[in-house]
C-alpha cells in the first residue's frame, strides 16, 4: 500500500510541476478574445504604411479576436524623448485608451486581452536618432518601450506582445544603394545611414529584450512575449519564396511604390505596380513593409495569442 501511495503521490506531484511549467509561460489556448494594437504606420488599420489592409486586421480575423487599434501613423514612443508632430504612444495613443477605459466605453477583462506595441521606426529615423535631430539616445528609446509594460499592467493589463524593430537597413528609405524619396530627399551618405541604422536596431531590440528579461519576473500574473520582426523580415529578405506569393519576379531589394524625388525636394517619379503583382514585393514603399509582409506577421501573431508556436515568439513568463 504505502509504496503504492508515495508513488502516486510522486507521479500527482510531477503532473503538477509539469502542468506549471507548460502553462506558467504564455497564455492558453482559447482565452483571448480582444487585441489591443500600440504603435506607428506599420500597426495603424486607417492610415495603412502598406497601403492594403493593416496586420492587427488580419490577426484579429486569423484568430476571431476583437481589434481595438490604438496606433497612429508617424508616432515614436514618447514625444518628450523623440519628438514628431503625429500622435505618439505614451502622450496620445495610451490617454485615449485610459480615457476609453476610464469612461465605461470599452471594457476589457485583463485575462481575455492581450496588448502589442510596435514602435521604433519613427523613434531610430530621419528626423530623430538616424541624423541627429534630438538629444535623446537608443538608450530612452527602449526604455519607454518597456515602460509601456509598466504603465498597461499597472492598470490591470496582463498580456503583452512587444514586437521588435525590424532590420531598418534593408528598407530603401535607409540602406546604403538608397535613392533620394518621399521621405528624405536631401543629400546625404546612405553608407552612414546604413550602418548606423543596423547598430540601432540592433542595439535598440538588445536592450528592449534585456530590460523585459529584468521586468517579467517583477509582474506577477503577467504573460509577456518577445515578437521577433526582425529575424522575420530578415528570413523573408532571405527566402522570399517561402513567403511572397504575387504574380511579378519577387522582389525584396525595391518596393511596389517606389518614387524618386529629385534632390531638394519636388515632383516625385513614381513606378507603381498593380494587383496581385504587390504580393511579390517585401516592401510597399521606400519605408513599409507590403500588405503580403504583413498578412506573414499577422499569421504568426495570431499564432502566438492563440497560445500556439510561433517560430518568431518568445514567451518570458
Ligand atoms: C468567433 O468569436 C465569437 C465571439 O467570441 C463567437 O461567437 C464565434 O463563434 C467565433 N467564431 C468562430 C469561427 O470561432
Ligand atoms: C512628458 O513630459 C511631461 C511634462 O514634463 C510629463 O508630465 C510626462 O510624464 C512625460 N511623459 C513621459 C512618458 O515621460
Ligand atoms: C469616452 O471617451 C471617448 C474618448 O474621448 C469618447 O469618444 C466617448 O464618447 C466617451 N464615452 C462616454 C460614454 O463618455
Ligand atoms: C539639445 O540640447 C541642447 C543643449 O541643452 C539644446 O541647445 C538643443 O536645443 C537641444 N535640442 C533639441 C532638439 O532638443
Ligand atoms: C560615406 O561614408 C562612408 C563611411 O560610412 C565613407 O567611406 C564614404 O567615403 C562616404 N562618402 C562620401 C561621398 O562622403
Ligand atoms: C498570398 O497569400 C495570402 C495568404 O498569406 C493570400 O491572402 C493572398 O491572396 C495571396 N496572394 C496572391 C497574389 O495569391
Ligand atoms: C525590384 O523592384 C524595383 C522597383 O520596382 C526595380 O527597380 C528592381 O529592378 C526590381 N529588382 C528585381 C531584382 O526585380
């Protein structure tokens, strides 16, 4: 008998702890219902960086989740640290949720929602770090991402996905063979850009998983997964075929909407492709990723709210 009983007792006892471990990290299967979507033109469903239909849209249908998109075109993560005139994350987009919350017009039970910021892009580009423009550093940039954890879950916020910034040097806008566009069209040297970029993107994402690597353990109850953009967007530029799909040679070195300003500024030269087309190129314009790009990323996110594997999420707690 007691052999018998401290046997199960044992074999009850690593149920438990293996029970624990596998449902300790991420959220479960079936259980969130509303995703909340923070960040800049890449993430914004009205003004779409791709020109289609934004990724929080295709996540939402993908997994039957209820969208309620926060993100604005042109936003960095705080004005105080890298000001733009667009509204930015912590001094608009995150008022407008807590004004919403405050107020009764949108109710989220925490455990059935979960949260994702994709922010960076404006933060690390022309007009701000990449040339300059502010005193802030990589260094503040990354810190209010996370801050952004801090801020949700002290208000009863428990899941989070913080997607990282992509590899920015592979875009047109800031890679070394780079031609004067919509968004920059004063001369410069794009091998400086170029190279400064990639440190930022990689110092900026280091920093951003290190510091939530610190901050999960502190935030009990919370779930919060590291999205990989950039080692996605890099496979993509490396193997497009295992994801581009459109009807033209795939193409992720050139964008479908490319438009070369002369210098100083002026009437841009466009070369616009059509229909299916699109869905071979990486890139939509000089900057965005297309609307194919972002049905990959919208994919995987789903994935990952499911409380399914995702090869490019990695869940912390
Ligand atoms: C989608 O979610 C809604 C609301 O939670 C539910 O009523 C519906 O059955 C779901 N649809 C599918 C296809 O799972
Ligand atoms: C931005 O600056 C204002 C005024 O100094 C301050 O109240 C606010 O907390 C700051 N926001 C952030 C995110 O640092
Ligand atoms: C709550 O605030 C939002 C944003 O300001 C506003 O659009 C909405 O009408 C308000 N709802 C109520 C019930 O006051
Ligand atoms: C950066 O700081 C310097 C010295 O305080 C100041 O002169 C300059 O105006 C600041 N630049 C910006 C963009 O805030
Ligand atoms: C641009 O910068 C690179 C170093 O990043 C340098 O080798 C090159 O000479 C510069 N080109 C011009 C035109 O200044
Ligand atoms: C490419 O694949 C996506 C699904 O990822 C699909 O929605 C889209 O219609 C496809 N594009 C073409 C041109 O077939
Ligand atoms: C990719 O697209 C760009 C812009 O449309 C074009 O200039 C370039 O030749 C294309 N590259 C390839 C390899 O097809």
């Amino acid at each position: 008998m007691l052999p018998n009983f401290s046997a199960m007792l044992f074999s009850a006892l690593i149920c438990a702890i293996v029970a624990l471990g596998v449902h300790a990290a991420g959220v479960l299967p079936s259980q969130i219902k509303h995703l909340v979507t923070f960040g800049d033109s890449y993430t914004d469903v009205v003004a779409t960086g791709d020109q289609g239909t934004a990724w929080p849209v295709y996540a939402a249908g993908y997994s039957n989740t209820t969208l309620h998109p926060f993100a604005r075109s042109g936003a960095t993560c705080s004005n105080n640290i890298t000001f733009r005139p667009f509204p930015p994350v912590f001094e608009s987009q995150l008022p407008l949720y807590f004004t919403e919350t405050g107020n009764g017009s949108l109710s989220l039970p925490s455990d059935e929602t979960i949260y994702t910021l994709w922010i960076g892009t404006n933060d690390v580009g022309a007009n701000s770090l990449v040339t300059g423009s502010n005193n802030a550093s990589i260094v503040d940039v990354a810190g209010c991402m996370v801050d952004w954890v801090r801020t949700l879950y002290a208000s009863g916020a428990r899941n989070f996905i913080m997607q990282n910034m992509i590899p920015l040097e592979l875009t047109i806008l800031y890679s070394a063979n780079s031609y004067p566009n919509r968004f920059w069209a004063v001369e410069r040297n794009t091998s400086d850009w170029s190279v400064l970029m990639t440190e930022l993107v990689l110092s900026g994402n280091a920093l951003t998983k290190l510091m939530l690597q610190a901050l999960a353990p502190t935030l009990p109850g919370s779930h919060i997964a590291i999205f990989d953009s950039h080692s996605l967007i890099q496979d993509i530029y490396d193997h497009p075929a295992l994801y581009l799909n459109g009807t033209a040679p795939l193409n992720v070195t050139g964008c479908w909407d490319s438009c070369v300003a002369p210098f100083g500024g002026g009437n841009l030269v466009c070369t616009v492709q059509k229909g299916t087309d699109r869905d071979s190129y990486l890139w939509a314009d000089e900057l965005h990723p297309s609307e194919q790009a972002d049905r990959i990323i919208a994919r995987e996110i789903a994935l990952t709210l499911e409380g399914k594997e995702s090869q490019w999420s990695t869940w912390l707690n």
